[in-house]
C-alpha cells in the first residue's frame, strides 16, 4: 500500500492534525484535472475527455507531452484497482495505432469546445514550441486513484520493470481543514524519473542539416535539396530540422509550419517530397491559392480543416520546378517588404 500521508499544521509551535477524508474525491479528480493537468505533472497538455473509443469504451482524459507522445490518464473512480488497470491497459491497445490525422481530429473537437483552440495552437501555447511532425510516437498509462491495493501494485511494477509497459499509479489524498479549506497530495507508484526497460517507441530523434544533406544526395536529389534551401531559407522561412526533414514556418513571433521538405519520403523516381499548407502560405505571401498551386507539381491535398486549412503534398522532380516555384516567393516577398 502507499505510505499513509499525514500533515499537521503549524500554529505557534503547536502542530494540529489535519484530518484526511474521502469526501467524493475521485468524483471531483477528473474535472480538477481537466481544468489543471499540472497537479499529475506540468508537461501535459489535456486533449481529449471522456473520449469514445472504436470499442466503445470511455478514456477519461487523453493528454499529449511536449513530445507529441500520448498519455492516457484512467481514474479508478468506482471500480477495483484491477478493473481499472485492466480497462487503461484495453484503452491503450487502442491508442497505440491512432494516426497524426486521428490524434489530430480528437484534440481539436475537444479544444475547440473547451476554449476556442485547435491541437497546434494549443501546443504551441503550452510548450512555446511547434507541433512534431510525428505523433503518438509512444505511449503512457496513469491510473489515478485515492488509494490503491498490493496486489495491483505488484501488477503494474511488473508491467513496468519486466515489460517495459509505460505505466504508473498517481495517488491522491484529499484533507480538509475545520475551516473547510482543502489541501491535496500526490503520490506515484514508481519514480517518474525512471524510465522502464524498453527498447524505445516509434519516434527517432530529429535529423540534423548534415544528415539531410548525406539523404538528399544519397537520393540524387542534392541539388534539388539545395536550391530550395539556399533559396527559401533565410529569404523567406525559418527552419527547424525534424524526423523527417525540413519544416519551415514564417519569419515571425508564433508563426505556424507553412511548409515541410520530406527527405526521408523522397526517392529518385518521384522526386522531392513536399508538405504545403496552401492557404497558409497564401496568407503569409498575399498570394491567391490558384497561383499557389500552378507552382507546386504533381500537387495532391490530403486534408482540409478548419484549423489548418487546405493541405498537400507533391514530388520536386526537376531544377526548372524548383527555380519557378523560388522565383515566385520570393518576387511576392520582396513586393511586401
């Protein structure tokens, strides 16, 4: 069992006890969490309640870290600690196949009815940095409860230590003084600084500029690679390097991606692989869409939303492609300078 957390207040050199109660606590936990996800850790970011799953089941709060990873966080609420583990165990069986597209879609119907944001905003707010290119890479479980049994906690050690499942136990107590102030602690099963004997999740570190320069030329695409990069960066974009390649956002405080070059998505038969946010772009450049898209061969959108407007891919496959579509940016750059 967790250690019994006792606390006393200190009154000019006296200590009163104050006195633990279980006042519908984890009745009253999961909207306490949903409004501050900090009191189970700082690096989340809330982004699905009560989400359904495609078994039916109910995911009390899906959250997303600063790496993009998911975690679910199950409360025990009326069940036994081992009907609850079992259930977070089922829910992630389902959560490890869900898609950008489909952790995407979850978040930003939830956000927008919370507060009017969507996942890349709302990322952005919380962690002063853009969404990864990859998501739920990995996965975690926290199971939150007020207390939880022996039995179950040799389980989800196991879980962990043996199988290298991400899982762990929060633990609240709930006290509440004669003034009818109330306090609450927190306590974890295992030390979330202790990372469990995995060999690791999906995600792989990002790339640097060297190494998409070596995949670029492996490919022989290098000088394709090149004069977009010599001539969009520092002219027109800003670049971070990502999993996959280059993600280039506008020259400006909180600007979103408008663009990726997918270098690990590109072979020498189709070309250099791009990711365009077409209406984004034409609201950072004063650039109507149709032109946009004279300008981006074998263009494809594969998403349309709200949130991110029209999206596309397509291949770069010859340098008068990429000549055209440099010149253009930058003759409407410079005409807005």
């Amino acid at each position: 069992m967790p250690d019994q957390i006792r606390l006393w207040e200190i009154s000019k050199d006296q200590l009163n006890e104050i006195t633990q109660s279980k006042l519908d606590l984890e009745s009253r936990l999961e909207t306490w969490l949903d409004n501050d996800i900090s009191i189970l850790a700082d690096d989340l970011l809330v982004i699905g309640r009560q989400v359904i799953t495609d078994y039916g089941g109910k995911l009390d709060l899906l959250c997303i870290d600063r790496n993009g990873d998911l975690v679910i966080v199950e409360l025990k609420k009326d069940k036994t600690a081992r009907e609850v583990t079992a259930q977070a165990l089922d829910y992630a069986s389902w959560v490890q196949d869900l898609s950008n597209e489909r952790v995407t879609e979850i978040a930003n119907t939830y956000l927008l009815i919370k507060n009017g944001s969507n996942l890349e905003n709302a990322f952005r707010d919380k962690f002063s940095s853009e969404l990864p290119d990859l998501l739920n890479a990995q996965h975690n479980i926290i199971i939150v409860a007020a207390q939880i049994d022996s039995s179950s906690e040799r389980i989800i050690q196991y879980l962990s230590e043996t199988y290298g499942v991400r899982i762990n136990v929060a633990t609240f107590q709930y006290f509440r003084e004669s003034s009818g102030r109330e306090l609450l602690a927190r306590k974890f099963l295992i030390d979330a600084e202790r990372k469990p004997n995995t060999g690791g999740g999906k995600r792989n570190p990002n790339l640097t500029e060297e190494q998409l320069a070596e995949i670029a030329d492996g490919n022989e695409l290098g000088k394709l690679y090149r004069l977009l990069y010599n001539g969009l960066i520092p002219q027109i974009f800003w670049m971070n390097t990502t999993t996959k390649g280059l993600a280039l956002k506008g020259r400006g405080q909180n600007s979103q991606v408008i663009l990726n070059l997918l270098l690990t998505e590109s072979t020498p038969n189709d070309g250099l692989k791009f990711k365009i946010y077409t209406d984004r772009l034409s609201d950072y450049l004063k650039i109507d869409v149709e032109t946009l898209i004279t300008l981006l061969p074998n263009y494809e959108q594969i998403w349309q939303a709200e949130w991110s407007g029209s999206v596309a891919e397509g291949f770069f496959k010859t340098e008068e492609q990429v000549n055209k579509f440099v010149a253009k940016l930058n003759e409407v750059r410079s005409a807005l300078i």
